[in-house]
C-alpha cells in the first residue's frame, strides 16, 4: 500500500483538469445559503444555469458548499419567461435574515418581461441585507431592484441591453456598464444566461476557492462564449488543458504535443518524440520544462490518467479496457499509478462520483 509520500501531484497543466477528483482539500464546515428571489416572468434559462454552478459545487466535495432556496413576492408559485410554473420554498417575508439559517447572499432573478417597478416590501428586504453585510446579486434586470433600493449608488452594474435607457434615465447615481457582467465586493450583477453562469462562478470563487471554480469548469466545460467580453473572463477561464492551442508555443512544440495527444492507446518513448520531429531528446526535455514546467513523460502519463479518468466516469467499459485504451499495459499498474493520483483506485472514484451524480 502506499504511503503519503508516495502521493504523486498533477503538474500545473493538469491540475485544473482533474481537481474535481481529487481529495478534497479542508473547507468550510457549513455551507453558503443562497436565496433566490424570483420574480414574475424571471429568466428561466438564467435561473437554472445560475443554480447549476451551485450544484456542481457540491459535487466536487464530500460535504455541501452550498444550500439555496427560492422565494416570491406575493404568491408560492410564480411563472417564468417559458410560462412553466415555478413552486418556491417560501415568500419574501419568510426569507431568514438572521440566526442560523440566514442567507448570506441573495440574488434577484429578472427576465424581459419583469415589471421595472419597485416593490416596496424587495426594496425593504435587499435594504436589510446590506446592512447585514450580505452579497447581493441580479440576473438579467435584477439589478434594477437593488437600484431602487439606493444600493448601487456610485457603483457599476450589468443589465440585460434593453433595459439600459431605463437605468441611465431613472437612476443617475449609478453607472450601467456596457460588460455584460459586473462583479464588485457585495454586489454582482449580469445581462443574461451565460453570463449568470460566469457570474456565479465568481461568486463560488469568492466564498470558496479558486480551486472550486477550477473543478466545476471541468464538469461543466464552460466555454466563453462571444456574449461574455474579455472583462469577464478569469485566467483560470482562458486557461487551455489542450496545451496545444497555446500560440506563443513554438512550432516544434506544437508538434510534439499533437504527436503525444495522438498516441494516448499505443505511447511513443522520448527518443521516438524526438525521432519524428527531427531533434535530440535533450531538446524535447528543454521544451517542455520551458513552457510546459515538466517534463515529456510527466506530461505524457499525467495526460494518460485523466484521459482514463474521463473514460471511467462517462463509459460503462471496463478497468482492463480502459487500461487499455489509455496505455497502460496491465490493469494493476493502470490501477497503481491511478490511485497514485487521485488518492483511491479506478472502481472507488467510479462508484463515488456516479452515485453522488445521482439525484
């Protein structure tokens, strides 16, 4: 059996890949409460994708990050911009304040068909929170609402395109910006769906870790799509597992990392690497630890075991053939060098995450 020290770690290009898998580092001991407040005709689509980067962060960890909840203004039940029907956990009045189980961060789920009119009983709710120190947060034109409480004044925020004559006429004290997303100390707010999940990336970020943005990225393969502007991106965002698109790399490299990506079943040693693209093998260690910070091999079997960690949470194949297919010669070195890196062996991490991917 392998003792701690024996413990391998994924170089930094792959680390972000793969730290969903990993043991969990020490967190929080109780989770982040999130209220939503929806109101009438509020964006589904932004909604939901707001609520998936809360429930893929509690995937990644043995204990909860996060708990949320949903609350209306008048009725239990409130329609979103698809006409489907939505039962909240409760009304603005029953949203908890205080104690223990009081929200910390609260955000405002608009749509383009909301009212633009202030609710008296929301300005009063978002009031109190900010003078408990919440995070308060809007989708689409839920920043109008914080607005209206006088809690962007002198301040920046993202609203849905439309509604931005709207801002600028009715509220002089704040500034609308032209980014799609804004993300302040205790304020947060974004135009749309793609950008709520960016959003709530941030937030994850703030209240957990980097390392949690990074795995549910993973999970969710969150592509930056042409509606989130470059302000809205985060280095761990841009950051590419296929090194291969990298272009300050030097051709040769390219080449290099192409040749390794296409022989994942069948691995080509060093010198062969060296052999197709017609240098010395001290000139492909150099390349690698100069832009790459590891060397070939690392590289190489550290790409291998995330490939076969792919296979092994999104097939029904076997360990052998996954072995297999990931160049390994035997399903007990396959075995070994996995538990190596993620702490457990290919059945325990394939048991773990398929049941708690369940409902």
């Amino acid at each position: 059996m392998n003792s701690p020290k024996d413990k391998r770690q994924f170089s930094t290009l792959m680390q972000d890949a793969n730290s969903a898998f990993l043991p969990a580092q020490q967190a929080r001991k109780e989770p982040v409460r999130v209220g939503f407040i929806l109101l009438e005709h509020f964006s589904m689509m932004a909604f939901t994708a707001s609520i998936d980067v809360l429930v893929t962060s509690n995937l990644v960890r043995t204990a909860p990050l996060f708990r949320f909840s949903t609350f209306s203004l008048e009725s239990t039940t409130v329609t979103s911009d698809l006409g489907i029907d939505i039962s909240t956990d409760g009304l603005l009045s029953q949203l908890p304040m205080t104690g223990a189980e009081a929200v910390e961060i609260i955000i405002v789920c608009g749509g383009f068909r909301c009212s633009l009119a202030e609710q008296q009983p929301l300005s009063s709710t978002l009031k109190t929170a900010a003078r408990n120190n919440m995070t308060l947060g809007g989708l689409w034109n839920g920043a109008i609402a914080m607005a209206h409480a006088g809690l962007l004044d002198n301040m920046n925020c993202a609203v849905h395109p439309d509604n931005h004559a709207f801002m600028q006429e009715r509220f002089n004290k704040v500034t609308v910006s032209e980014n799609v997303l804004v993300v302040e100390k205790k304020r947060v707010s974004c135009a749309g769906p793609s950008s709520a999940l960016e959003m709530m990336l941030r937030l994850v970020e703030q209240v957990q870790s980097k390392e949690i943005v990074r795995a549910v990225r993973e999970i969710l393969s969150c592509d930056q799509t042409a509606e989130i502007n470059r302000q809205a991106s985060t280095p761990e965002a841009t950051k590419l597992i296929k090194a291969t698109d990298n272009p300050a790399f030097p051709d040769v490299l390219h080449s290099l990392l192409e040749l390794i990506r296409s022989n994942i079943e069948e691995p080509l040693s060093v010198e062969e690497l060296a052999s197709y693209v017609g240098i010395s093998r001290r000139q492909v260690e150099r390349l690698f630890q100069t832009h790459l910070d590891t060397t070939p091999s690392r590289y190489y079997l550290e790409l291998r075991i995330t490939h076969a960690r792919r296979l092994l949470l999104q097939s029904n194949d076997s360990i052998a053939n996954i072995a297999l297919a990931s160049g390994f010669l035997s399903s007990t070195h396959f075995s070994h060098c996995f538990k190596d890196y993620f702490g457990a062996s290919p059945s325990q991490v394939r048991q773990k995450f398929n049941t708690r991917a369940c409902p």
